[in-house]
C-alpha cells in the first residue's frame, strides 16, 4: 500500500510540475548603479518593485521576504527582514492597478 501511494504521489508531483511554466526575461535599461546615482539602494527598489507587482496581480499588498546577512555581528547569521511597512504600503498603493493609468497627469507623477 505504501509503494502504491508513493506511486500515486510521484504522477501528481510529475503532472503538477509539467503544468506549470516559466519565462525569464532580462532587463537591460539600467542597472544598480543608475539607482543608486538617483539615491536608492539597489536591493530596496527590487523589494518595492515585487510589492507593486504582486499588488496588481493580486489586488493586495504582500509582504516580501528578504534574507540578511548578520554575519559582522557576533556569531552572525542569515535572519529574516520584511519589507511590508506603512511607508510601502502608501506607495505601492499611489502607484496604483494599471502602470501608466496616469502617465501624462503631472501632479499624479510628482506624488509618486
């Protein structure tokens, strides 16, 4: 009975993977040092990018998972940050459902 469930399990995992995609697509308009030249870290923009993101597919903000280095403390380790706040919230939320819904509203653009 075992090795007929495991069995059973190994066609639904197979059958579960082979449903599902993937497309990887490269960004080539800029780079880390283009934010960090407008005064943004790299990594804070990826993480609030994701909350947008998520935000529009979802119709609801997610908190993003980061893993941190705390290695130059003592006995240092990876930990957890989450990147949800009230800041990003408002942020995330002004940047709206659809990009470019408000493209050419100059005061919408300054907002944000």
């Amino acid at each position: 009975k075992v090795k007929n469930n495991i069995s059973i399990a190994s066609v639904d995992f197979n059958n579960l993977i082979s449903s599902h995609s993937l497309h990887v697509q490269s960004f080539h308009g800029y780079g880390s040092n283009y934010i960090k030249k407008a005064g943004y870290s790299p990594d804070a923009y990826v993480q609030i990018a994701i909350q947008v993101a998520v935000y529009r597919l979802f119709q609801k903000q997610a908190a993003t998972y980061e893993a941190t280095q705390t290695r130059i403390f003592m006995h240092g380790r990876t930990e957890t940050t989450r990147t949800l706040s009230l800041a990003s919230e408002k942020f995330v939320k002004k940047m709206g459902l659809r990009p470019l819904q408000d493209e050419n509203n100059e005061e919408s653009r300054k907002e944000k």
